[in-house]
C-alpha cells in the first residue's frame, strides 16, 4: 500500500491502469480531459499494455467500447456533460446488450449558456438507460470506485455497465492523499474478464437483430433482474474491499450518525461530503442529524431508504432539476415511501451549475425544516 497525492481525475486514471482494461477509448471535453491524457501518459512510459483508441467523438468513444466489449475485452472510457449526452443512443446499446464497460462521468452542467462547473444533470438524464450509477465524495472513493466497478459490472449475474460519477473541478482538480494498493493484490481482486457472450469468427451468433415483442420484455426484465442482483453484490463486494484494502465508503448508502436522528440529510457526490459537516456543526448545537449519503443512485437503494424513514424524517438536497417538476432524488425517495411510511420528506434544490453550497448553507436548510419555515420543494439561495 502507498500514498498518493494527486487529483481526482489523475486518481480515475490510475484506477482504470490498475483495473488493466485492454481497450481504452478516448476523447476529450472538460472537466474530464485530464483522465485520458493521463492513460496516454502511461502508454507513453509503457505502463498501460491495452489499446488506447483516439476517436473522433464522444458517440464513437462508446461505439468503440460496445464493439471491443462484445468481443471480450475490458473496457474502460471516461466523459462529461455534452459528451454523456452525445452518447445517449450508445448507452441504451451498451446496457441492452449487457456489456460491462466502466466509465467515468465528471458532472457538469448542460448549455446553452456554457457552464464548465458541477451539477448532476448530465448524469441524472441517462438513469433510465440501464446503466449502473455511483457517485463519490472524495478521490479515495473514486478509486476505489472505479476498480469495484468492473467487479460489479462483469459479475456473471449482472453484466451491465457501471458510470463512475463525481463533481467537475470540486473533485476533478482537487488533490487529496489516496491509499493504493499494490498491483498484485488489485489482480487477485480483479481477475481477468470472462465475458458471458461474445463476437467470435469461429463460433458465430446472429446478435442485436431484430426482436419479436413477445420476446423483447424478457430483455428488459433481465435487465431489471440483474440491477437487483447488483443491490445484493454491492455490499458484498465493497466489504471484501474493506477487509483487503481497509477503506470502506459504505453499501449503497453510507451512513452517518444516524442512530438517534430525528432528520436525516440525504445528499450524494460532492454535497454528501459538505452534509457530513454540516451534520457535526448541528450535532455541536444540540440538533439530532443525520446523513445518509447516496452512493449508488441505480440500483435505487429502496430498502435503506425505507429503513430510515422508520426513525427519522427526511432532507433531501439535489444538485439537478427534472425541469417540470423536481429534483430527482426527492421523487424517488417519495415514490418509495409511498403508502409504506409515515415519514415527511423535505425537498431542496442547490448548487446547479457549480454554485458553491457550503457546510453552513446545508445547516440552514436543515433550520428551516426544523422551524417550520419550509413551504415545499424549494430552490436554495437563488439570489446569492
């Protein structure tokens, strides 16, 4: 085990290297750029064997990966924002023909006007696409998250892509000291891929043609099989994380100082790190909060959700907008509460577009439930 210094998106990069994909697509859009120049760093010194493919697009970056996937290989490819966008069609192929590729997405906002700073929008417009969702809250998780992904993504009872999330430039381009395990030790945890199907000239299959409809909703319910048996491996795989490695970001959910709260701030990414303050400054002012930091945002952790609500009632904060109606998160923690629970759930909207929330703005938010004062899903600070 050594330490390293470094970003987080230099940090995504020696993750995937460690993870020894054996294609690696490439193609730049900021936050994210540094990622892949990092890799070609490596193909420079020789220390990443694999292929690294230059395209011409982000669309084609998936592409490359949908097609060295469906021929066995461990694939891994990182982007953000329009870039996630300009893949939408190539992630519904990706998840439908179940094929493990690992990518980071660093948030950033959606244009027009042009905003290179962080919210979760990008990512939060491809939650229906079948991919696997995490989102981290420091550059330790993120490598560990990256490695964990291709474990949970290639396991024969899920074979699914997993999309590594975390904030533009607040953990992107920020540096922090990172454990890494040593080579061999991440081999043993990580074995080589053995691909469930694949092309091959010498046994050929007819794939991807057309499908009857009798047939096509037994897709798509496998698919929603397989993310319930990722809810089940999850735990499983990040405590035999801990027990190897010694780091330990929580199951689906991390909680914290959750035992006796009487409200318990739901948050994720980089807003999940600022709430564990905020819940310390309030626990100093006598105020019984909790946090229940999101990591995994598909599978939808319903049943840890549910079991808070048996104790406490609800503060959701998002960093995205389903324009129409709310923040994402909050509906979903509603609809699973529906009927079964008698918690109330609070709804705030913050931080979209890179707008700086703080520890002390999340301690105010928290205030205004606890007065009374809340009046409905609000928009944090819009003056500021």
């Amino acid at each position: 085990m050594r330490i390293v210094i470094d970003t987080g998106n230099h940090i995504a990069a020696l993750a995937a290297k460690l993870a020894k994909p054996d294609v690696v697509a490439a193609y730049p859009i900021t936050p994210q750029t540094t990622i892949v120049e990092k890799i070609a760093e490596y193909v420079e010194r020789r220390e990443f064997h694999g292929d690294y493919i230059c395209v011409e697009s982000e669309h084609s970056a998936m592409s490359a990966c949908i097609g060295a996937s469906s021929a066995g290989a461990r694939t891994f490819t990182a982007t953000s924002s329009h870039g996630l966008l300009l893949m939408h069609e190539m992630l519904h192929w990706a998840a439908l023909a179940r094929l493990p590729i690992v990518m980071v997405n660093v948030n950033r906002a959606v244009g027009p006007g042009w905003n290179i700073w962080s919210d979760q929008n990008d990512s939060m417009a491809q939650r229906d696409t079948g991919w696997i969702q995490v989102y981290c809250s420091s550059n330790q998780e993120i490598l560990d998250s990256v490695i964990q992904a291709f474990r949970i993504g290639e396991h024969r009872d899920v074979q699914l892509p997993v999309m590594v999330c975390y904030d533009g430039f607040i953990l992107s381009h920020t540096s922090m000291p990172v454990k890494v395990p040593e080579e061999k030790d991440i081999d043993e945890f990580l074995p080589k891929r053995e691909p469930q199907w694949l092309l091959d000239p010498e046994n050929p299959v007819t794939h991807g043609n057309i499908i009857m409809p009798k047939d096509y909703p037994r897709i798509r319910r496998a698919m929603q099989d397989a993310h319930e048996n990722a809810k089940r491996l999850i735990p499983e795989i990040s405590r035999e994380w801990r027990e190897r490695f010694g780091t330990y970001h929580g199951d689906l959910i991390e909680r914290y100082r959750c035992d006796d709260a009487d409200y318990i701030i739901v948050s994720y990414a980089a807003l999940g790190a600022e709430s564990k303050v905020a819940v310390d400054e309030l626990r100093e002012e006598g105020k019984r909060v909790g946090l229940a930091r999101l990591r995994f945002f598909r599978p939808f952790p319903s049943e840890d959700i549910l079991s808070l609500s048996k104790q406490s009632d609800l503060i959701v904060i998002d960093r995205a907008i389903s324009i129409g109606f709310e923040g994402p998160l909050f509906t979903e923690i509603k609809s699973t509460l529906y009927g079964v629970s008698d918690a109330r759930v609070y709804g705030y909207i913050a931080g979209l577009g890179g707008k700086d929330v703080t520890y002390k703005d999340i301690g105010k938010m928290v205030k205004k439930v606890m007065d009374g004062r809340w009046k409905g899903v609000e928009w944090y600070d819009m003056e500021g």
